[in-house]
C-alpha cells in the first residue's frame, strides 16, 4: 500500500507484475517522470509469452514517454541484432566486453556405450560416474531439467554416498522459500559440496565458490547450456567448465 501511495526511485518488477501496474488508472501520471527501464536476462524472455508481455508494457511506457531509455541486459544472445531490434527498435547501440571468457567443456560417457539405453531421461546409469565428478570438485552445481528427475538425483548421490548428508543439497522452485534461501547462502559461503537443482539456479545471486557444472540430460537449448555454464568460474580470469552427463545413447 505504501509503494502505491508513493514509488520508489527504483521498481525491481516482473513483466506480470509491471502490467498490472500499468492497469491502475493513474499509472501514467504515477509514472510521468520514468527514465529508464532495464531488462536484465532478455534472453529468457525474448520469444515466448513473457517477453511479448513486456513488449505491450514498453510500448504503453514509450507512448506516455518518448524519451524512455530501455537497456537490454544479457551473457548469453544467440542473435543479438534481433535481440536489440525486438527489444529497443531502430537507433539503439550495442555495449559489449572485451574480455574473451574461457569454456571448457567435456562429456561423461558411460564404460560401455553399445550397453547404454536408448531411451529414457533420468540417466541414472552414470551415478557412479557422477559421483566420482562431484567427489574431485570443491563446489558444483548438477542441473536437471525437472523437478522429479532433481529430487531422484539427489536422493541417488546421498544412498551413493551418505557421508555427504549435510554437504549436498537440493533446489527448485517447489521447496520453500526459506529452504531455496538457505541454499544459496549456503552455496554461496562454500559450505556446500554440490547442489542438485533445475532452471532454479538458472539465474540470480552468483556463486564464486562454484568450480563447475554438471548437465545430466540435454539442455534444450544453446542458450540454457551457456547460461548454466556461467554458473561456474564466475569471476574475472577463471574459466567456466560445463559436463555434459548423457541419459540415453542419442544424447
């Protein structure tokens, strides 16, 4: 009620929520005197409903004020002359680093792959190989790319290993909240061996601690891999290492 009353000098929102302000009947008067609005991760939305939403509020906000400046943030643009034309149009100007960021990454095959399934997704076959992985890292991160397949994952790496009770953990977006936080502050500090998670840990907080990555099944996607990659060596000079973990033969 209090932010209704009187904005804040600077709205960290959602596309959803960002409509429905817009809906208010005195939404352009509230927001006469905007400047600026900054996409950060434009890659996650560009192209699906949620960045078409924010599309039709960016082109309410530039009707009231002409002089808007947007800013599109992003690591991982496949395409970035249609990223900036979808997202600002014509005139707009590109900021790009200059420091090359190291990727190395690399597969875990199976001892034998004339014996690997072809199908399937959970790719429970490569636990011990896994666990060999995560037993020579200080701190990883295991993506799957559901929220059954992350909870069977952590559950197979602790039966593997029980001494790790306490040193690996799970996330995604079903666990509560107070659960999730405790996580990432706990990746965060370093206390945590490996954490098993979905499209959860996608973006956020970075984890200097995190030495790599480990991708159990396809990524469904280019972007999403590198996106996950960049989850490890997430600091100036060091490189960002992705395994690849296949859970059937085509992969």
């Amino acid at each position: 009620a209090r932010q209704s009353r009187r904005l804040p000098s600077a709205l960290i929102t959602t596309p959803e929520s960002l409509t429905l302000l817009l809906t208010r009947a005195d939404a352009q008067v509230a927001l006469s005197t905007l400047k600026m609005v900054v996409v950060d991760e434009w890659h996650e939305l560009i192209g699906n409903k949620r960045g078409v939403q924010l599309q039709l509020a960016l082109a309410r906000l530039r009707r009231w004020n002409p002089q808007l400046i947007v800013w599109g943030i992003s690591a991982t643009l496949g395409n970035q002359e249609h990223a900036q034309q979808v997202l600002i149009g014509d005139g707009g100007v590109t900021v790009q680093g200059k420091t090359a960021k190291q990727l190395l990454v690399d597969t875990l095959l199976p001892p034998s792959i004339e014996r690997f399934p072809w199908a399937g997704h959970m790719g429970l076959r490569m636990l011990p190989q896994v666990v060999a992985e995560v037993d020579s890292s200080a701190s990883c991160l295991v993506f799957t790319n559901t929220r059954a397949q992350s909870e069977i994952w952590y559950q197979a790496l602790l039966e593997a290993r029980p001494d790790w009770a306490g040193l690996i953990a799970l996330h995604h977006g079903s666990l509560a909240r107070e659960v999730r936080d405790w996580v990432e502050r706990a990746l965060k500090d370093g206390a945590l061996k490996a954490v098993v998670c979905t499209s959860s840990l996608d973006l956020g907080v970075d984890f200097l601690p995190v030495e790599r990555v480990l991708q159990i099944g396809s990524p469904k996607g280019v972007a999403r891999l590198m996106q996950r990659a960049g989850r490890s060596g997430h600091a100036p000079g060091r490189p960002s290492r992705v395994t690849l973990v296949p859970t059937h033969s085509l992969e």
